[in-house]
C-alpha cells in the first residue's frame, strides 16, 4: 500500500488524541472497527518483514568473527584501567556484566548500521496507524464504520475546534449533574405532592392512586431515568396540577423570561460600561465618587422595593407607564427591565473601574504613550480592550443569576414567565415542572457561558496560544 508522506487533519488529530491518555483509550472505543482493520494490514506486513531474521544473523555472524573478540578484550582492558585508577580490587562477576552489557549495546549499532542501508526497521502499531491515516484509501474504505473516530480526530487537530467540543462536553455534563442533583433533592423533600393536590381530605387509597398514576410510587433510581430521558427527548410528561403540557408551558413561559434577561443585560452594559470609563479616567474626583455611589446603592437596593417603588410613581401617581405586564405592550416591560437591570449595570460599572485602573499602569501603557498615541485612543484601544476579560465574567455570572432572580420582578410586576412559574410549581412540588423550569434556565446560562469563554479567546491573544500549547 503506498503511503503520502502528507500529513492530513487526521493523523494530525489523532496525534494530538494520542498523547493524552484518557482520549486514547476513546478512540480506540469508538474507532474499534478502524484499528481492527488496521491491525490486520499491521500484522501481514510485519511477517513479510525479514528484518528481525537478518538481524539475529547478523549478530550470530558478528560473535563468530574476529572483530567480536577484539571488541571484547578492548572491554576488559577498559574495566582493568578503571579499577586500577580508582585502586579497586577486581571482581569476575562484576567485569563480566560489564564487558556483557558494553558488547550488546555495540554490537547492536553495528549491526543495524550495517542494516540500514539493506532493509528498513518495522514501525510500531502507533506510527503505523499514524501513517495509515494519510493514504487516501484507507481513510474511504474506513470512515463509514469508523466516523465518530475521523470526527475525533477532525476536531482534535485544531485548537479552536477542541476547545469549543470540550466546553459543549462539558456544559452537556453539567446539565445531567443538574438534573441529577435537582431531581435528588425534590425526591427527598418531606412534601407529599398528592396530599398538597388533593388536599386533605384525600383518602390514602385516593393518594396512591395518584402516585401510581404520575409513577411516584417507583424506586429513585427509575423516576430519576424517567426525568432524565424526557428531558433529553423534550418529553416532560404532564405537570401534576391540571394536567398542563409542561413543554408547552416552558415554551410559552420562558422567552418572556429571556426577552426580559437579554433587555436588561443590553441597558446594563450601555450605561454601565462608560460609567466605569469615566470614573477609571476621572479617579478620585467628583464623577467617580459620583457614579460609584450611585452604584454602590444600585447594588443594595431590594429588586422587589425598587419595583413597588417604581409602581406607585410611574404608575399609580404619574400615570406613565402600566403597573403590570401585557403581552404585546412593550411599554409594560419599561419598568421590570430597568429594575432587573439595576443591579446588573452597579456590578458591571464597578467592575470596569477597578479593570481600567488595573490595566492603566501596565508597561504596554507606557508603550502606547510613548508612541505618539493620543490619551483616548490609548484609553480605548490598548486599555478597555485587555481589561474585557473579568468584565465578561462578571456580565456571564450576572446574567446567570438573573434569570434564576427574575422571579421576585416578575411576581412584582405580574409577567408569566419561567422564573414565577418555577415558584409557584416549588410549593406543591410539581417535580416535572420544577425540573423542566431549572434544567432549561441551566441550558441557558451553560449557553451563555460558552459565548463568553468564546469571546474571551477571540479577545485575548494569550489564551489562544494556551489553549494551542494545551
């Protein structure tokens, strides 16, 4: 079989699979007919090879010569010489392991010099492969038994790709675990759904009908294998109260709860990045002592205060703006956006002073300066730039808590969203709304997460060249 000498992106990836133990062992899982067919072709070339023959005769024909003997005595008189140096007593046993060990080592470089030039080592499994995966026919009469391994590999070539696969692996696994740990803390709360349902009232026979009929009365581990694949397959079942169609009451909930996240998260970030600017740029005057004020009180007003607040002067007493929200009506979401994003833009503004002023002092600072830029152009494009990482971590870790604290303004103002939702589930419990409500908002903020760690690698060069180096 004739090999290129070209590497493709998969020998290239699967290089770089190979020298991490765990993913070894994972493609040779899921490439397991692709190593059978290349260990077949190993082993039929590897007993064509006459290399190993040649080898042992080669080394019985250099024992039999004179040359072999010569080699031997120069060895003895070496050991000799060197225990007389160092007036040590000579020892047989220990001369003849010295002698031994030198002669093997030597007499095998002459030989396989000698064999160089008449017949070409065999390669290992590993190299084999590796050169395999650049022949054009190998890789078309394997890939269809062998496409999870040529994706692997595909991936793995380059750094960007494997690092975007590793944080979808990842936030996939952090989704089961929170289903997992959800599901486990609803099934061992003392309260008992069908009782609160049913009320009291309720005979016991009446109560296990109902825990038969919505499975309640089957073991954890089967209920929580329920929970996880109707997840997985957006089959959530039917909530236990009015038999509602959870995924239609997620899927009508949850992008009112979104619009109002996303809303908020955009007025936060336009008002508070340039208040962090301004206060780094005017430190210690009166417009940083100003605006961090006013942030420091953003960050300690009650969400549900500032919205009763909010109510009673736009509303009641200024007639501005409606009290609660109606689908439709963007005027009615004013109100639970600027409150949800209150406390958001306090954190953000923060943030961006204290990365600003860290940042000002750096020696590429001093660089720029002294390059001829003006204080602007250096403020924005050298400053503001390296100091976006913490800024969007604290814009990701923002946003995640603010879906899940979106309930108290959407209770506040009367918005039907997930967060309300998920509350009013929490008291009966309805354990396949609760755990639909939390697992999708967990979606979101692992969806949010991997933008950002996108964002980050894009913006700062350093983190490419550690995740190329990685």
């Amino acid at each position: 079989m004739l090999h290129s000498t070209r590497e493709n992106v998969f020998s290239q990836g699967f290089m770089v699979v190979h020298r991490h133990a765990f993913l070894r062992w994972i493609q040779v899982l899921i490439g397991f007919p692709v190593h059978i067919i290349a260990l077949c072709i190993y082993f039929s070339k590897r007993k064509s090879n006459t290399y190993d023959a040649l080898f042992k005769k080669k080394m019985q024909d250099l024992k039999q010569s004179e040359a072999y003997v010569n080699l031997k005595r120069s060895y003895e008189k070496q050991y000799d010489m060197k225990q007389a140096y160092f007036n040590r007593n000579l020892k047989a046993a220990e001369k003849e392991k010295f002698v031994q060990r030198q002669l093997k080592k030597r007499s095998e470089a002459i030989v396989q010099e000698e064999l160089g030039q008449e017949v070409r080592k065999p390669m290992n499994y590993t190299e084999f492969f590796h050169r395999l995966l650049t022949d054009k026919r190998f890789v078309l009469l394997t890939f269809i038994p062998g496409i999870l391994a040529y994706c692997m590999y595909f991936i793995y070539q380059g750094a960007f790709k494997r690092f975007v696969f590793e944080r979808i692996v990842m936030t996939v696994f952090v989704i089961v675990s929170v289903i997992i740990i959800v599901f486990t803390i609803l099934y061992i709360s003392p309260s008992d759904a069908a009782a609160n349902i049913l009320g009291e009232s309720a005979t016991q026979a009446q109560r296990d009908a109902f825990n038969v009929q919505y499975g309640l009365d089957q073991s954890y581990f089967v209920q929580l294998w329920h929970a996880l694949s109707g997840i997985l397959t957006f089959d959530l079942g039917q909530s236990y109260t009015g038999n509602e169609v959870i995924m239609n009451s997620i899927s009508n909930r949850f992008p009112v709860t979104l619009v109002l996240a996303i809303s908020s998260l955009i007025l936060a970030i336009v008002i508070a990045v340039p208040v962090g600017m301004i206060s780094a740029a005017r430190v210690n005057s009166f417009w940083d002592y100003t605006f961090m004020f006013i942030a420091l009180i953003g960050l300690s007003i009650p969400s549900f205060w500032q919205g009763l607040i909010f109510i009673i002067t736009f509303s009641i007493q200024g007639d501005l703006l409606p009290s609660s929200y109606s689908p439709g009506n963007f005027l009615s979401l004013i109100m639970p956006i600027v409150v949800l994003g209150t406390g958001l833009a306090a954190a953000i503004a923060r943030m961006t002073r204290s990365s600003m002023l860290e940042v000002m002092h750096e020696d590429y600072m001093v660089t720029a300066k002294a390059k001829g830029l003006t204080g602007r152009e250096t403020f924005v494009g050298h400053a503001l730039r390296n100091a976006w990482i913490p800024i969007l971590t604290v814009i990701g870790l923002q946003f995640g808590g603010m879906l899940g604290g979106a309930a108290v303004t959407e209770k506040v103002f009367n918005i039907s969203g997930l967060g309300s939702y998920i509350v009013d589930k929490q008291f009966i419990p309805d354990t396949p709304a609760i755990l639909a409500g939390v697992v999708y908002i967990a979606i979101t903020i692992s969806i949010v997460n991997l933008i950002v760690d996108l964002v980050y690698a894009m913006l700062n060069p350093r983190i490419r060249s550690q995740m190329k180096n990685s």
